[in-house]
C-alpha cells in the first residue's frame, strides 16, 4: 500500500504599520514532506464461542466468577468479543532518519451484554450490541534518531497482565490524553471522562459493560510519571507516581461538589527465570493510591476509577486502595508449563463508615472491600498442535462489614493449536471448555455472581467450545 502526502505553504505578508504593530516580522516560509514508504497493518484479538450451564435454570449460561471481580478467577466462559486494529506506519524519507517511526492506529471493539451478537443476529434484536473505539493516537518514537518519544491521543496504554484473568495491574493507564518519552522515563497527562443521559456525578455513576456495573467518571486531571531501571540479567523495577485533580462544580439542582486530590505511588519488579525452555519470569507488584485515586474494583486497575463513598463534606480525603500482584510463568519442559497469580487489594471510600453510606445521587454505597484472588493454569503438550489445559481458582470478595463470599473454580479444556507450537502464548485456540464452580453459603444466599442471580446453587457449571486469538 502507498499513501504520497505533499504539504506546502507560502505566505507573502505585506508590511504595514498594524502588522508590525502586531507581529513585528513578515513570514515567507515554504515547506515539503513527502511520504511514499508507508506501510499498513492489520490485527485482531478476540473470543467467542457458544457455551451453556447444564444445572443452570433453562440451561442459560452466565459467567460464574463473584461478582465485583469481573474476570478476576478466570475468563474460559467470558462472554464474546471482537477488537480490530489498523495501523499506518511510515518514516519520513525526507529526514533521512531510519531510526524515526510514526504510527496512527485504532481500535474499533465489538461486544454485547446480552449474549450472542454474531450469526442471525442484529443489534436491534440483540437489544445490546455495542461498538468502542477505544484507541485512536498517533505515536512518533526515536525522533529524527533521538531518544525522544511522544503520542497524543486516546489508546489502551498499558503493560503486564494476568493473562488468565485479562486484568492489567499496576499501570494500566488506557485513556485520552497525551505523553513524552525519554529513555526509560514516560511523563503523560490523561483526561478520563464520561457523560450520558442520567447525568454525571462528580466521581463516577454506574453503566453497565459485558454483563458487569463498571465505574465512569466525570473528567478530571492525571498527571503520571514512570520510570524504569534495568537491573543484571534482564531484571527491571518500575516506579510510578501520578497526581489527581477534579475541580469544583454544580448540578442542575445547584448542589455544588468540593473539588478534591489524589495520589498514587507503586512499584514492580520483573525478573525473568532460567528453566529447560526460555520464556520463565517472576513479576511482583505494590501500589498505593490515596483520595480520589483509590481506584480499581470489578476487575479494572483504573486509578482514576475512585471507589466507595465520600465523607460529609464530599470529598474522599481519607479514602485509600493497596493493591498487591503475584505473577509467575514456568516453562518447565517441552511437556509442561505452569502459570499462576495472587491479587489481594484492599480498598476504603471516603466516608468513615466501614460498611455503606450515601453516594452524590443518594444511593447506598460499599465503603470498604478486600479482594483475595489466586489461580494456576497448567498446559500439558500432548502433541505440538493438541494441549491440555488445566485451571483452578479460589476467590474471595468482602463488602463492607458482610461474611467473605467465596468461590472455588476449576477448568478442563482441551485445545486445538493451529500453530503447533508448545508455548503458553501460540494463539489461536480452539478450546473445548468444562468448567465447575462451588459457592460457600454466603455467595450462594446473596447471589454473589451473575450465575447465582438466577440459580441460587451450591454448584454452578459451564460447558462450551470456545475460540481466543491474537493476531498481528
């Protein structure tokens, strides 16, 4: 694909008495770039499959894990998405720079709340289909063959995950903003913002997303600063520092809300380990966030997401969230590979309550929670395009001043490698899923998933053929 671009322009500006007043010079001034190496790319990720609950009321599926922790204990039944991802990339050959590349890319995602939205289907009656953009930027990293790096855009600017549970701890920072990179050091400011029909309170308002309640802010300011440090045999700690502002406003009712300030400080070590196959490390993550960057619940690491609710005066000063990751993969053999996590946050709103309080609309709150979750997923290369994958979860989630409510999960899948390659990340899969949860009395009593909504059991139960990939 070639895209030629041609920008000239020419302005001949008379002398007079007011220009010079005003500008003091005159401008003449002519100037070409030409293009003509671009390159276009084009990548997906996704799952999506069908699948059904055999103990479940009509056999209707619903995804198992307890609520308020999103993917958070394994993602073999998450319901189906679609991303697609183009890309522009060029350099410049009028700089004569190899080094310098610039990228425009985006992300259109695809999904629905409701269940199946591909097939004979269509979005009026799915009654839910919905369509993101959640990137759209433009990136120019080693300008004119420096160090200098810069984007300015909305993306999906984030790191690490837990790839069993999609959850993008510490320093996922995917929003609209703009950032600067030198070297090892990355200065970006984020706006977050959000508004629909019911209006915007000055944190956040429920919406659901995929089947979950997910918080939404009003817009505010981030400042983040990242740094990185390479260490002896590969190993790197990352610090993060960021700064929230919201300032002051009103609704239409003239209720005023207080401006308010957060904070956040965390820091990750990766260090990769040495085993029969390369590819082994270990990443152990903290981070703190105070005020209204306390954020992260349901599965999102969102710092800007402020959670609980604010003390008399509005405002959340006394609100905090830790948050602690374990992450590990063992490439053990060419048979065997292990790979498990741990996440333990803890989290408190601003009022002084340590169960509910009134939030700005005036409904009841959480104010305090603590998340335990662990997980291991083993993968036995039967052959080099046939693997067996093994799951096992145990979660445990606490509101406020109730019982814990907790979950045990576990999954057998076997999959179908396209590829043939024996590592943990060959995409795609095709997976047949069997999957087995059991509550404890509270989770079962007080519908603690979205499974135990509509079947208050002791056991909940998922089978299914399911596709994930990622392809660039």
């Amino acid at each position: 694909m070639k895209i030629n671009y041609i920008f000239s322009s020419h302005f001949s500006i008379k002398t007079t008495k007011w220009i010079v007043l005003l500008c003091g010079i005159a401008i003449n001034t002519k100037a070409q770039v030409v293009i003509n190496n671009t390159n276009f790319s084009m990548g997906t990720t996704g799952r999506i499959g069908v699948g059904l609950s055999p103990n479940g009321e009509g056999n209707n599926w619903k995804p198992l894990n307890l609520s308020g922790q999103g993917s958070l204990g394994g993602r073999m039944e998450q319901v189906d998405y679609i991303d697609i991802l183009p890309a522009i990339h060029f350099t410049p050959n009028s700089i004569g720079q190899d080094s310098i590349n610039i990228t425009f890319q985006m992300r259109l995602g695809m999904y629905s709340a409701n269940g199946q939205f591909v097939g004979n289907v269509s979005s009026r009656s799915n009654n839910g289909l919905t369509f993101i953009l959640p990137e759209a930027y433009i990136e120019a990293t080693n300008i004119l063959g420096s160090k200098w790096s810069a984007w300015a855009g909305s993306r999906f600017r984030r790191y690490d995950d837990i790839h069993i549970s999609d959850y993008f701890y510490f320093d996922d920072h995917s929003a609209q903003g703009f950032g600067v990179k030198y070297k090892n050091t990355e200065l970006s400011m984020l706006m977050p913002a959000s508004s629909d029909s019911t209006g915007v309170y000055p944190y956040n308002y429920e919406v659901t997303v995929a089947g979950a309640t997910n918080p939404v802010i009003r817009q505010r300011m981030v400042w983040i600063g990242e740094h990185s440090i390479p260490l002896k045999n590969n190993s790197t700690i990352k610090l993060l520092s960021e700064f929230h502002y919201v300032s002051k406003s009103s609704d239409e009712a003239s209720k005023n809300y207080p401006s308010d300030k957060g904070w956040v400080a965390g820091i990750k070590y990766n260090s990769p380990f040495k085993t029969e196959k390369p590819g082994s490390f270990n990443q152990i993550s903290a981070r703190y966030g105070s005020g209204i960057a306390n954020g992260g619940d349901n599965g999102n690491t969102f710092t800007w997401a402020t959670y609980g609710a604010p003390d008399d005066a509005g405002k959340y000063t006394k609100a905090y969230s830790f948050t602690m990751v374990e992450h590990f993969l063992l490439n053990i053999s060419n048979r065997f590979s292990i790979n498990g996590y741990g996440v333990f946050t803890k989290s408190k709103g601003g009022s002084s309550s340590t169960n509910t309080d009134e939030y700005f609309n005036g409904n009841q709150f959480y104010n305090r929670k603590t998340d335990f979750v662990v997980g291991l997923r083993n993968f036995y290369y039967v052959t080099n395009w046939f693997h067996l994958l093994q799951e096992v979860h145990y979660s445990v989630r606490k509101d406020g001043d109730n019982p814990e409510a907790s979950m045990w999960k576990c999954t057998l899948a076997p999959t179908i490698v396209p590829l043939g390659q024996r590592d943990p990340w060959s995409r795609p899969h095709i997976r047949l899923v069997a999957t087995l949860a059991r509550y404890n009395d509270y989770a079962r009593d007080h519908n603690y998933s979205p499974y135990l909504q509509i079947n208050q059991k002791r056991w909940g139960s998922y089978i299914g053929v399911r596709t994930e990939w990622w392809l660039f």
